[in-house]
C-alpha cells in the first residue's frame, strides 16, 4: 500500500464555499478503489455530499422551529423549550455543520441558489448544476421527514388532534410563510436582500485575496452570517434565503397531509419569494462583490 499526497484539480481555488485543500489519496494494489461500493462512492460522492449536507441543515432548523413553536403549547410542554433565538440558532448550526460536513468533497453550497451564483461568478462548471440542486432538494425533503417523524406527536397535540394539519398551525415550521401586513413586494424584497448578504458573506469566507478565515473555518464565518440573517431579517418572511431549505420541506408537508395549500398560498408565495427571490438575491450580491471586491480571475467581471 502506497499513500500519496496531490493536489484537488477538481476545482478552481474559488469555485465551491470550501477552500481546496491537499488530500490524501490511498492506493491499495492496481486500483483506488478496493472493493465495489468504494467505485461507486466515488461516482456519487459530490451529490451525496450536498444532500446529506442539505438534510443535516434541514434537520437542525426545522428541529429548533418545532421545539421553539411546540412547547409553546401548555398541551405539548409544561414551559417553552426555545425562542426566536433558538430558532436563529438551529439553522445557524444546520449551515454551520452541512457546510462542515459536505465542503471537502462538493464544496459545501447546500443551497440552489449559491450553486447557481459560483457558476456564474466563480466557473463552477454548469453540467454539475442539475445534479447538484436536485441532491439539494432531496436532502430538504429527507430533513424535514426525519423532523416531522420525530416531533409528529406533539404537532398532534399543538393542532388539536391527529390528522388536523393547518398552514396557520404548523405548516411554518417547515416552509416559510409570510407575515399577514407584508406586501408581495415587500417579500421579495426581504428575502432577495437576505439571500444577497448571504452570498456576500460567503464569498468573503472563501475569497483568499481578502482577509478570509483560516483554512477549514469558513462554515463557522457562514454560521455567524445566517445567524445574523435570521436575527436581523428573519420577522417578516423567515428568511429562507435557500430554495431547497423552503421547497423541500414544503413538498413534505404537501405529502403528510397539509394538502395543496402549500403551494397556493399568496398566489405561489412558494416560486416568486423563496425560490426566484432568493436565487436573484444571490446573484445580485455576487455581482455587487466582485463589483467592489474581487480581484480573482475565475469571476466574469474580471474576465478580458
């Protein structure tokens, strides 16, 4: 057995939220893979990654929803068990440990719209969107399932009896929905800025020309910048800032009985807020950085 050190040629140094590393390559005899699903592994790994990445967000925030909402209820808890900043904090460890766990294999996005947003500025190469923002769906369907087991008692007890599923119950606590007094443009406007920051903060976490985190603590710098997100623009909209996060966990509600009032509520809230909003909201901050800030040469503002 041989064991080599090499270069990741897979990625430009600014085309995923990871900062490439050197990675340990092992040889066992002819081949590097030693058995058959090793092989495999090895064809799936960059999808498994973003969905496994984007299931473990999903998971800790719509989990810290559920505690923070149901214990409210005296039904389901003697005392609440969380607050708003509970709540802040479950997705702020979900993008925190997904990007951690996901960053070295498939760079960490989690999130459709950062995916589109380094393919347009950062030559992630667009034959690995499709797959990509599917795994990414997946995984938010698979979190909030997992959640929506766990916690299926208690939203029994919080909505009033088994079977009795409500948007203005507990469909929120796995898509977002918007405040009554909000204006559609004001929902597209809360969740394009929310989702602009967050590119902003991401592309600063991984840009090597400015004054970036240590190697291996970007996911701690995007954990502070969702946790701001969340704190400071999360009242009125929820902050989805992530089509997967919203869309995936939506369609598992549809599925265990919250019916097709998921998707018609506010005439498609689902499509032009969390999803068009988001995604235009990350493109707009990209291009903003590179603007004012980037000086790479993967970006097309940089480009001859």
């Amino acid at each position: 057995m041989s064991q080599v050190d090499k270069p990741d040629q897979r990625r430009s140094e600014t085309s995923s939220t990871y900062i490439p590393r050197n990675e340990t390559v092992v040889h066992t005899g002819d081949t590097q893979h030693p058995n058959r699903w090793s092989s495999i592994r090895a064809q799936i790994r960059e999808p498994a990654a973003e969905f496994f990445g984007t299931m473990i967000l999903v998971l800790f925030g719509c989990g810290g929803n559920c505690q923070a909402v149901l214990s409210s209820s005296t039904a389901v808890s003697a005392s609440p068990k969380g607050d708003a900043l509970s709540s802040s904090l479950g997705w702020g460890i979900g993008i925190g440990l997904g990007v951690w766990v996901s960053a070295g294999v498939s760079g960490g996005h989690i999130n459709p719209a950062v995916t589109l947003a380094f393919a347009t500025f950062r030559d992630f190469p667009w034959k690995k969107v499709p797959r990509y923002l599917l795994a990414q769906l997946l995984g938010g369907i698979c979190g909030a399932g997992i959640i929506y087991a766990n916690y299926y008692h208690a939203i029994n007890l919080y909505e009033g009896g088994t079977g009795i599923r409500t948007i203005t119950g507990t469909a929120g606590l796995f898509g977002t929905y918007a405040a009554d007094y909000m204006s559609s443009v004001s929902c597209f406007f809360s969740e394009f800025l929310g989702s602009a920051m967050l590119i902003i903060g991401i592309f600063a976490a991984t840009d090597r020309r400015n004054a970036g985190p240590p190697p291996g603590l970007p996911p701690l710098t995007i954990f502070l910048t969702l946790l701001g997100i969340a704190n400071s623009l999360g009242m009125e909209t929820g902050a989805a800032v992530n089509p997967a996060r919203d869309l995936g966990p939506r369609i598992l509600t549809a599925m265990v009985g919250y019916g097709k009032d998921v998707f018609t509520y506010r005439n498609q809230y689902w499509l032009w807020c969390p999803i068009i909003g988001d995604i235009l909201g990350m493109q707009m901050g990209a291009l903003v950085y590179d603007l004012l800030v980037y000086t790479g040469p993967e970006s097309l503002i940089n480009k001859p």
